[in-house]
C-alpha cells in the first residue's frame, strides 16, 4: 500500500526457486523509486553465482537494460566489453533498421538495404521523408542526393544535384586570399603544397 512513508528501495516481489535446494533463481520485484507511489519493476536473474538485476522498468516507464537507471525510454549498458544492440532479419531481401517518427508521423529510416537499389545490397542507408538520400557501401563508398547509385561502384564519393541548385556548394568564412575555398587534391606520398586545388 503506497504512502508517504513508503521506504525507498522497498518492495514486493514474486520469486522463482529451485526445487531441490529452494535457491532463489529469478524473481520480479516492484520497487519504491521515490516515497509514495513512485514504484518501478525490477527482473533478477541468476549468473549461477550471484542473483542480480539485469531489467528495470521504472517508475516513468523508462527501460533499463544493465541499469538499474535508465535515462531515456530505452537505455542499454553494457559492461567492461564492447557493447552493441543487434537487430536480425530472419530472411535475406528484406531491409533492417530503426524508423523515427514525430508525433505519430515518419520522419527518416536508417537501415541495411539489402536490396540492389543502393548499388551494392547490404548498403546502410538514409532515407529522410520517404526518399533514400544517403547510402554507403559495404565497401565504404558513400553517395549524397537521390540519383542512381548503381553503377557507380568505383566511386569513393559521388554527389547528385537536383533542380534546386548546385550538387555541392562550398563556402569560406575567412577573406584572406591565402584561404582559397575549393577542393584540395591530395597525393599520397608527395609532399603538398596547397596548389593541387580546385
């Protein structure tokens, strides 16, 4: 029975045993996250040496994963290892990814196309409003704009324009004339001295 003098880090909870030792394995826990009604959902499991919390559902709905204190709807942490979040199509020929929505609306999908449109399948993709406009290849070869991709292949970069102006504009900030703006053309292995621009 919540109240004002609830505890904090107190609780009920419902836990699951072994049959033959009556060792506490797993459990679901409520818990008081702040006096009064302020109760979130805690899930134990066992390591097979130790019970811990590995989820936590708190009292603003938030989910923790590796936290006992998620900060964003979904909050993920890992340990002292590499820590990643894996989504995995059951089929090849289907798209996998994340779409972003506002207020009920879909607003961008970032995603492997695992289809040819990207010029190379298993390319992520950027796709705002309904249109792929950033695509990078397997092969770390990257477009901007909503042309063809395929067939481009051996392009490291390629930008498409459109009917509203230019394909890439650059601009300079600065107004000396010892700060060109352009295209500085690199070579490998050959000393620059700024005059391979564009």
């Amino acid at each position: 029975d919540p109240g004002s003098s609830t505890s904090v880090g107190t609780g009920a909870y419902i836990a699951f045993a072994n049959h033959h030792s009556g060792t506490e394995v797993s459990s679901i826990r409520s818990i008081a996250e702040t006096t009064g009604a302020g109760t979130g959902i805690q899930f134990y499991t066992h390591t097979g040496s130790a019970l811990n919390e590995k989820v936590r559902i708190d009292k603003d709905g938030n989910l923790g994963v590796g936290t006992d204190s998620p900060s964003t709807k979904i909050h993920a942490k890992g340990g002292s290892a590499s820590s990643f979040i894996r989504i995995d199509n059951g089929a090849d020929g289907y798209d996998t990814g994340f779409e972003i929505y506002q207020n009920g609306s879909r607003m961008c999908e970032i995603y492997n196309d695992d289809a040819l449109s990207a010029g190379s399948a298993n390319a992520l993709s950027f796709r705002p409003g309904g249109t792929v406009t950033y695509t990078m290849s397997p092969g770390g070869h990257f477009s901007i704009g909503t042309g063809a991709q395929a067939g481009h292949e051996d392009q490291i970069l390629r930008v498409f324009g459109d009917s509203n102006g230019y394909a890439m504009n650059l601009s300079n900030t600065r107004s000396t004339v010892d700060q060109p703006q352009g295209l500085l053309i690199d070579t490998p292995n050959v000393a620059s001295d700024n005059t391979n621009q564009v």
